[in-house]
C-alpha cells in the first residue's frame, strides 16, 4: 500500500471533551439522513451511544442514520454496532470514539479511531475494499478482513482473525496475518514522535482474543 502518511493525535482531550460535549450541550433528538448522504446505520446499541455532527450531539438509538463526519461515542458499559455500507461492520467498545472520516460503501476511505477499541468486521470473500483506520499509535491499511484494535493488556493492539492488515507505527511496519498480532507500546519514554515501539508478529492465544473480543461486547 503506497502513498500512507500516519497521522497522530495528541490525547490530552478526548473529541468529544475538546467540542465541549461533557459540559451543557444540549441533547437533540435523531434525525434520519437524507438518503442519498447516508453511509449506514447503527444496528445495535447498549447504553449510552452519542454521535456529533456539526457541533450538534445525538442521542441514537438502533436504525439511527450515519453520514461521513459523525463522530459516534459510547459511554462507560456501553456498545454499538454500525453497518456501513451493505457488508462493513464496526463494533465498538465502552467509552470509545470513531469518526467516520470518508467511507464510501463498497470502495474504501477513512476511518479514525479516537479512543477505546473496535472491531472492523466484513465477511470473508466479499470484494475487497480499500481502507485506512488511523489510530492514536499509526494507522491500519485494510483491504477487507476481521480485525481488533484497541487496547490489550498494557498496551495498543492489532488482531486478525481473517484476512490481512498492514500496521504502520513509527518507522515500523508489519503486515499481520490471519490469527496473529502486534502490540504497539504505550508508555510515553518508549514512544517515537510519530508512533510506539512495535513489536513483531505473534500468534495470539485463545484467552488473549476472548478479552479482545470481550471488550466490544462480542463476547
């Protein structure tokens, strides 16, 4: 995958707090996209699940429309599920953000996961889509599988369970491969300006991948 520029995200605020979002704003009840600008839907909700749009925070519930630009948010036990598109699934887990940068169905865009964890999930033998996720430590090239991100045992993680992701971080790179992971460090002496130290490719254990899944509710 050429051309990838990582991004990273200075975390002294959470988006949501930087919008003023855990002050006074005013909730406003959900109103449905027009069609032609929805990306998805949200297919599940457990608890309190927030998306901004234009500086306006609301409240969803199952069904509610997605557009490119909606920040989604959970609360503290709480979970969401959105579809987007006919096939791409995005599972998130308690007190975690996603922007949905630019998804266009069926093609690809970007994704950014603020904070907390996901799981990105689109069946195996659909066609390929090209996708980047960035995240707090790099970024994510996905051109269709299942996979964890978030965080995992002291540190961020990626996990495949099918299919194939390039994880850039630093000056690293791996590609990570069906049933396999890498850790990316998040104390702040060992991290690099522009990622943590990554380290290489291992096969995760079942009880490692439970918790992962635990985490956004899978499990």
């Amino acid at each position: 995958m050429s051309g990838i520029k990582l991004f990273h995200i200075n975390k002294g605020l959470t988006r949501r707090q930087a919008l003023g979002l855990a002050g006074t704003l005013a909730i406003a009840h959900a109103l449905p996209a027009w069609a032609s600008d929805a990306i998805g839907e949200v297919i599940d909700v457990k608890g309190d699940v927030i998306k901004t749009q234009n500086d306006v925070e609301t409240l969803i519930k199952t069904g509610a429309s997605l557009v490119n630009n909606d920040l989604v948010a959970t609360g503290k036990k709480s979970f969401a599920s959105m579809l987007l598109g006919s096939d791409t699934k995005i599972l998130m887990g308690e007190n975690t953000e996603v922007v949905l940068d630019s998804f266009l169905a069926e093609q690809g865009g970007i994704i950014e996961l603020v904070s907390g964890d996901m799981v990105f999930d689109r069946p195996e033998g659909m066609p390929k889509i090209d996708l980047t996720i960035r995240t707090t430590f790099g970024q994510i090239g996905v051109r269709g599988t299942k996979f964890f991100t978030g965080r995992s045992r002291g540190n961020y993680a990626v996990f495949v369970e099918h299919g194939l992701v390039e994880v850039k971080s630093g000056q690293s790179t791996r590609s990570v491969a069906a049933g396999e992971g890498v850790d990316i460090a998040t104390d702040a002496k060992t991290r690099s300006l522009f990622g943590g130290d990554m380290s290489e490719t291992k096969t995760w254990g079942k009880g490692r991948i439970e918790e992962a899944y635990k985490s956004v509710g899978l499990l």
